[in-house]
C-alpha cells in the first residue's frame, strides 16, 4: 500500500487516503488503513509494543483523500470534540451527472441508515433514526454532461454527499450504490476529500491541509 503522508508532527498525522480501501478493519478482512500506519509508525520510530493511533473521522472506502489521525489521547478528544462541535472545516470535491438545479446552494436532508444493508436514505424529519444532514455546494465547471462541484460538509453522516446528490437526480459519477442506474460496474467514484482545516489541538494554531485527485479520468476534464 502506497500512503503519501501530507504532514506529521507529535500530535497529528495526515495522509492521502487511497481508494478503495476501508479505513479500519471490517469483515472483508482487506488490508485498512489504520492498522498499516499503525504498523508504519511502529517501523519508522522503532517502537517496541502496540503503537497508539486515534482514528477520529472517517471516509467511505471507494473515496480517497486527506484524512488526520491522531498520535496521542489528548489530540484525539480535542479533535474529536472540535468536530462534534462543528469546527472543524471539511471540503470535498465531486464529479456528479447532470447539473444541479443552482449554481450554489444549501442542502439541508433528514437521512436514516439502514445498517443491514449499509444504505442510507432521505427521511422525514420525525422518522425514528433520522439525522438532519447539511452541506453547501458550488459548482465550478461542468462538461460532457457532469458537473464538478466543490462542497463543504456541516453535517458528517454516512454517505452523506453521495445521498445527497443523488435524491436531487445528480449522482456521483462512478457511484455503485446511489446510481446504478446511470453508472457502470467498475467505474471509479468521484469523491475526493480536498481540505481538512481547523485549530491544532495543542498548538492552538490553524492548520490546513489539502490533496488533489487524480490526474485522471473524469477529473482531468477540469
């Protein structure tokens, strides 16, 4: 596994999250993320024993991206309670198929996980199990019918953009799960994780860190 690491220091450790790969273990039993930085860490600094890494968010497995993780306790429960509250700035980037109705916009959605069948769906707000989800979007270039959208979470649910986007006939390129109607099996999904900005735990100073897709297909349309 290749993970180009975007910035260390004692606290924090950001990385390029590859595709198609889940970020903790699960019963598919494929190689994650957490346990090989885990391992790296332990290789890098000569660490005797088991080495702590929190793993604080999460990103769905087909996407790719920055992520942070963090080195000690006392990083993770302040970030960790930094994006409870909502400080924490996280900014994607999409390919979806068509165009949205705006050019910008606020989408506010009530959605409810179906952990069965790992599907989430669009509720009404009084739905047991329902959690309100937000997120701004801009669209920045659209061609041969896509449109590449910048978003910025408010709300962090599971599989929340691509929910999302697809309720309002605009699924992510490349998405098996929301657009298998218009998407064709193998395609890549175009979801990236651009931007995580917020204030460092310890330092008490903003850090920003960003990663770009893939020069390829559909992303090198822009």
């Amino acid at each position: 596994m290749n993970v180009p690491i975007l910035y260390e220091d004692n606290h924090l450790l950001f990385v390029e999250k590859p595709v198609n790969i889940p970020v903790q273990e699960d019963r598919t039993n494929d190689q994650d993320l957490l346990t090989y930085l885990k391992e790296d860490l332990k290789i890098r600094y000569q660490k005797p024993g088991n080495v702590y890494l929190g793993l604080v968010h999460r990103l769905d497995r087909p996407v790719g991206g920055v992520m942070v993780f963090s080195k000690t306790s006392k990083s993770a429960s302040r970030l960790s309670d930094s994006i409870r509250r909502n400080d924490v700035e996280k900014r994607y980037l999409a390919v979806v198929r068509g165009r949205p109705a705006k050019k910008s916009g606020v989408l506010e959605d009530y959605l409810v996980k179906d952990r069965r069948q790992n599907i989430v769906y669009t509720a009404k707000p009084n739905q047991r199990n329902a959690k309100k989800a937000v997120l701004e979007y801009e669209v920045i270039g659209i061609k041969k019918g896509l449109s590449l959208l910048s978003i910025r979470l408010h709300t962090g649910r599971p599989h929340q953009i691509r929910v999302q986007m697809a309720s309002r006939n605009c699924p992510l390129y490349g998405d098996q799960k929301y657009g298998s109607k218009v998407n064709q099996p193998g395609q890549q999904i175009a979801l990236w994780s651009q931007t995580l900005a917020f204030e460092h735990p310890t330092k008490k100073e903003e850090i920003k860190i960003q990663s770009q897709p893939p020069n390829e297909y559909p992303w090198n349309l822009w």
